[in-house]
C-alpha cells in the first residue's frame, strides 16, 4: 500500500445517466454528486473516479487496479448481471473489491438476481442509493488499514 492510499470507483453502462433515468429506482444524484461525496469520504485518500458504457474498458481498468489502487469499488450496472469477463478480471486482483449497487438487485426483476462480480468481490453493498459509494469507501478504507 502507498503511503496515501488509493481507491479506484469503477462504475459500468448508464450510471452516467443518474439523476436522469428512473429516479425513482436509482435517484436524484448525478454521478458527479456521487464523486464529490467520494472523495469528502476518502478523507485524504486519492479516488480515481471513471464510467464507461463500454465492457472491455471497464476491464481495462480493472486491471489497471491490480498495480495502481489498494481497493476496487465497482458498480457494475447492468454487467455485473452478464459478464463473465468482469469476473475473470476481479479474480486476477489482490486487493479489496467492493461490488456496489444503488438499487437492492434481489428485490427486482428476476435476471438481476445473478451476480458473475458478487463471487470475486470482497464484499457487496446494494440498496442504499448514493449512499452506498460513501459507505463503500469507509469499507474500503477499513479494508486497506487491515490488510497494511
């Protein structure tokens, strides 16, 4: 672990619609809100905060984590339901992963009940909006002090 720790908040397809698309499900903050509360929660620690629509970066940057972050926060999205690549790439980590969802995927439709990211991850946190990134971060950064 470096000195300041590292925190990478990886976040999947049309998480940049937040604030926009069904806020009734998923909320009223865009994601810019969600990383301004990230990094006043990291409390010094560095966050590298990225979305994309596209699997293949999302894998990219998960593996870019294994050398440059001492924990893995990921909102899948719709992937974590459907992507094996996803998986494979956590599993080549060493660090803390956190899968996180805004909404409780176990109490919606059926084919959110799968999870290919809940088996490689640390732990989950589901259901609890925006704020699941600030706890997802204060589990991170417990997580880091543990394993230094």
């Amino acid at each position: 672990m470096s000195e300041t720790p590292v925190l990478h908040v990886l976040n999947g397809p049309n998480l940049n619609l937040l604030g926009v698309r069904e806020p009734d499900i998923y909320g009223r903050d865009t994601l810019a809100d969600i990383e301004r509360r990230c990094v006043a929660t990291a409390a010094g620690a560095e966050v590298v905060f990225r979305q994309t629509n596209h699997e293949g970066v999302l894998v990219d940057w998960i593996q870019e984590a294994r050398e440059g972050a001492d924990a893995l926060i990921l909102n899948p999205a719709a992937y974590g339901h459907t992507s094996v690549a996803l998986h494979d790439a956590l599993k080549a980590l060493s660090i803390p992963v956190i899968e996180l969802h805004l909404s409780n995927p176990a109490a919606r439709e059926a084919f959110r009940h799968r999870s290919y990211v809940s088996s490689a991850a640390t732990g989950v946190i589901a259901g609890f909006g925006a704020a699941g990134y600030e706890l997802a971060v204060q589990a991170a950064l417990i997580l880091i002090r543990e394993r230094a």
